[in-house]
C-alpha cells in the first residue's frame, strides 16, 4: 500500500514511530530493529523491494537480505577488509555497485552481476588528491560518481557501459569551487540523478548544489540556505521527486543537536532553494529519502530522524534513535535505515 498524509505527524515512540491522520484515516510509519549481525558503521543503503536490500559499512562490510530483514548475509569482497564502503548501489536483484572512499587508492568502485557471490573491482583512484563521495545511476550502463575537488574544480566520473570503463568529466566543464568547499562521504547520497538530470551538493566553506542536464543547460552551481562556513558543515544528502520538486538536508555534524539550516528544498529544479516553515524542528541530518509515489520525505542523522508528509514544507521529529543512512525501493513500497554499531531498520508504513 502507498500511504498518503494531508494533516500532521504524531503520537512519537522510542522506536520511532510516527502517525499522519486524516479525517477518517490514520497511517504510521516505525523503524522496526533488526540484527545484522555486526558492529561496523554502516553508511551505505540499497533497498530493491520488499524482501532484498543491501547496507555497507567500514572494515569491508557488505550485508545482503533476501527475507525482508529476517536474515543479513555478510558477504565478502575480495581485498575489501580495509575498506570504507559508502555507498551501494542495487539496480536490480543481481545487478550491484559497491563505492569505497577513502585517500587515493582508497577510494573504489565494484560491481556484482550475480548478486553479491563475485566482485570485480572497476575503478580505483590513482589521483593522491582523490576521495570519492557517492555516486548513482540512471539506468544498468550509466553512472556517474563524485568526489573532493582536484585543482578547484569536483572530481567526476562517468561511465556509459555498465562500469567497464569510468572517464574523467574534463575540469573545464565543471563550474570552479570555493577554497575548502567540497563534498561529504556521509551517506553516499550527495549525488541525485533523474532521467537526464545530475545534482551534486557540497559543503564546507559554501553549502551549493551543482546541477547539469537540467532544462538542456551545462554545469551551473546554485547557493542555498544550508548550514556551512566551517569544515563539518554543509548539504549531505539530495534527492528529487522529479525535475523540479527537490529537499537537501545537511547541518554540522561536530554539533549533531544544532537546529535550524538542516533542511532546504526546492520547486525549480535546484536553482532556489528555501527552508521549511518549521526550519528549527531538526538537528543535523545526513541523509534524505522520497518514498516514490508519494509527497513523503524521511530524513535521517546520528541523533535522530525527520519527517515530511507534504514534499518538504514542513517537517516533524521522529525522536532521537540516529541512523546515517537511509533508502527506499523504487516501487516506495519498502525501506531501510543503517547506522553505528551495525544498525539495521526497516522503515514500515502502516
């Protein structure tokens, strides 16, 4: 079933459940505890129906569930143990892309076509400069990955036939970057692509949205009114709806409590971007997700979690329990959330 919300947020438990009413129904969405198994942090989220998702995390971490949560397989990827896997992409049930950031070498991407029982590594950073943030997919041969400035200008690469190659988009293409402006590697979701659409956020010394593809245009960066101005500040994590109707959220995770400036959103495709009615409800977030099909946003961080049930025009708190990352199948009819010491939810609509 895909909920809709028109009211208000309610009725919070520890769990973190929250409910919408309407005048002759009520809905609720909770994030249901399960075991992973381990006690890595985890950053990465796929979620590819009801029963399959995959979440990654640091020490080469990669968990696979095929029963809705019930079981998560740990699996393994040969020379990974010392990675920081940030990001996972599913693109079906056989189809995943593995992305690992870190300092030069560090920084990988994989893929599986056999859901997970083979790896082949497809890119590896030789630039010393380099530090891959995220990256997404418009379909099974294209994708795009982002990374730390190289030379004031967004580290991009792109691939057109499924990751075999990965090309360099070329810096004078790129719009300039400020002096210690760049991404964050928080959740992997600092990068949103839709059809032939492209944003890319960062943070630091300027919190702003590079945007391509949009209206037939080039590159161009956009400011928004997201937290920024010291190193641990800025967007984290972008999604869109569609063309147009967008929410970034971000804030400073050295001060996770810290309200105000964590969430924007947009009606034009990213060029303005406004916050919420309600811009103090939350703290720092370091990702956000839209349950297709419908005006609902989740948006997650280390001390807690918010809630929009009307395309980001105003927002509730879901409570305290904190995750670093969040996803929702493409059908919207599935979710997880992922966190520190290995924690796994599935995110339930009711």
């Amino acid at each position: 079933m895909k909920p809709t919300f028109l009211l208000f947020v309610a009725a919070l438990m520890l769990a973190g459940s929250v409910v919408a009413r309407e005048e002759k129904q009520a809905v609720s969405v909770r994030f249901l505890p399960q075991k992973s198994g381990v006690t890595a942090s985890l950053r990465g989220a796929s979620a590819v129906d009801a029963g399959q998702a995959w979440v990654t995390g640091t020490g080469g971490t990669v968990l696979h569930t095929i029963d809705g949560g019930d079981n998560w397989l740990l699996q393994t990827v040969p020379g990974a143990d010392s990675l920081d896997f940030r990001d996972v992409e599913a693109l079906n049930s056989r189809t995943v892309f593995l992305m690992s950031a870190g300092a030069g070498n560090k920084s990988r991407i994989f893929k599986s076509e056999d859901a997970g029982r083979t790896w082949a590594l497809q890119f590896i950073n030789l630039h010393p400069e380099g530090f891959l943030d995220g990256f997404a997919f418009r379909d099974d041969t294209t994708g795009i990955a982002y990374g730390d400035p190289v030379d004031g200008r967004a580290f991009i690469i792109r691939t057109y036939n499924g990751g075999e190659t990965w090309t360099r988009v070329s810096p004078d293409e790129l719009p300039p970057l400020n002096d210690g402006e760049y991404g964050f590697a928080a959740s992997g979701t600092g990068i949103f692509v839709h059809g032939e659409a492209i944003w890319i956020c960062t943070g630091g010394a300027a919190a702003r949205v590079m945007s391509s593809g949009v209206a037939g245009q080039g590159w161009r960066i956009f400011t928004t009114p997201i937290l920024h101005g010291t190193p641990s500040a800025g967007i984290f994590s972008i999604v869109f709806a569609d063309d147009l109707k967008g929410v970034a959220v971000g804030g400073d995770y050295a001060k996770p409590t810290k309200a105000g400036g964590t969430i924007a959103r947009t009606r034009d495709g990213g060029k303005t971007w406004h916050l919420p009615e309600d811009a103090e409800v939350t703290g720092f977030r370091s990702c956000v997700a839209h349950v297709p099909g419908t005006d609902i946003w989740v948006a997650v961080g280390s001390h807690g979690a918010g809630f929009s049930a009307d395309g980001g025009e105003s927002w509730q708190d879901l409570g305290h329990a904190g995750y670093h990352t969040l996803s929702f199948s493409r059908s919207g009819d599935a979710g997880w959330a992922a966190g520190a010491d290995g924690n796994v939810a599935k995110v339930v609509f009711e």
